[in-house]
C-alpha cells in the first residue's frame, strides 16, 4: 500500500463491477411500460410506477406479481416470455441514468480505474442497452444473469468477472443497490458498496447488508475518500 507522510493514500479502487439495474441505471420506466402494455392488451387498468419500482431488481416473476396479483405463481410464470420479449422491444426507450452516475464514470476511468457490469438482467439484454449508452468500449466486462451457471447471490460471476478484467477479487468494488449484491461481493471476497436510490422494499435494510460502505446518491462516489480503501 502507498503511504505518504504516514497515511495510507486515498485513491479510487483498481476495477469496480457494478449492478445494472436500479444502480446504474433507472429501468423501472421500462418496466412500466411493459407490464401496463400486457394489462393493456388483456382489458387491464394499468398500474403506477410507485407499485412497480420496489420490485424492479427482484425480476420478472416479481414484476409480474404485482401487475397481476390474482394469478397463482404457475400463472404468472407463464407470462415471463411474453414480458421480456415486449421489453426487448421498447428497452431503453423510458430508461436513463441515474443522475451523477456518467460523472462518476468519468471520474473512475481517470483515475485509472477499470469498470464493468455484472447483473441479473439475461444477458441478451443488457448487451442491447449498453450501446444505447455508449459504453461498449467502455465496460470491461459484462456479465448476465444466464451467462454462467450461477447468478447472484452466487459469487461465480463476481469472480469471473474479475478474472476477465485481469484482477483479483480484492482489488474489486462491487456495488449495487439489492441484498443479493452485498451477499455476492462477500461471497467472492471482494469489499461492497451498497445504494440506496435503486429500488428496495420497505422491509429492507440496506444497513443490515453488511456493506463495507453505504451512499445515498451517485455524487459521493465522486470522491475517493468515499469508496472502501484496501
């Protein structure tokens, strides 16, 4: 570790992955528009966003629950191919960064920093929204949640991940905005940032989590001095 006049330096990590959904980006309108669409087309009255958001990083089935409470699980199952091909469809079209999230971006990669995504979205998906954003060069890695044998809360595409990018796990950062992020990052060893502007329940508590560091917007992260120093 560097040490100038007897204090350890404070700098950015060498490589941070970060989820997608509800920490990168703001999909939920996305996802409004596509659950009120299948409401629509079965003489539905569609639902707020406010209802929706809280389920975003919890999926499709989850999503679908709330759009359609009165169909049993094995019901609401059944519509999970007609809900990601009509997302597939408008992806990107309602959805936007969160704001100080390309800041922060900025301020990573000139600091030297490598960065790359690991999320539960199917992999076919996140790879049509992220040139949407510009990133294709920018992302190191992208990680899905069908692109390995594991998803999160395993820690298998944590770990592959760093080792694509040419890193250990303890020089990664791993943040996202759910439980199952934290318990991932824990799992491959790897320190954690957990946000609070993505979309949780009331029932969680993000300081619970056992993150080694907790924000509440993208513009702490801004600054060095906030990320988890080794």
């Amino acid at each position: 570790m560097q040490v100038i006049a007897g204090t350890a330096a404070i700098r950015f990590p060498p490589a941070v992955l970060f989820d997608l959904d509800g920490t990168l980006l703001d999909s939920a309108p996305d996802m409004l528009a596509t659950v009120n669409a299948m409401l629509d087309a079965r003489g539905r009255a569609p639902i707020a966003l406010t209802s929706l958001r809280p389920m975003v990083s919890k999926g499709a089935r989850a999503m679908l629950g709330v759009a359609f409470a009165d169909l049993d699980a094995e019901a609401r199952g059944a519509l999970v191919p007609e809900f990601l091909e009509r997302y597939e469809r408008l992806i990107g079209t309602h959805s936007q960064l969160f704001d100080g999230v390309e800041h922060m971006l900025v301020r990573l990669e000139n600091a030297g920093c490598v960065w790359g995504i690991v999320t539960n979205k199917p992999d076919y998906l996140a790879r049509l929204i992220v040139p949407q954003l510009g990133w294709e060069q920018r992302c190191a890695v992208l990680i899905g949640g069908d692109t390995l044998a594991e998803r999160k809360p395993h820690p298998l595409p944590l770990l592959v991940a760093a080792e694509r990018i040419g890193v250990s796990p303890a020089q990664c950062v791993y943040v996202g905005d759910d439980e199952r992020d934290i318990l991932a990052a824990r799992a491959a060893a790897m320190r954690s940032v957990a946000v609070l502007w993505g979309y949780r329940l009331d029932e969680d508590v993000p300081l619970r989590w056992q993150a080694d560091v907790v924000v509440d917007q993208p513009q702490a992260l801004w600054n060095a001095a906030t990320w988890p120093q080794s």
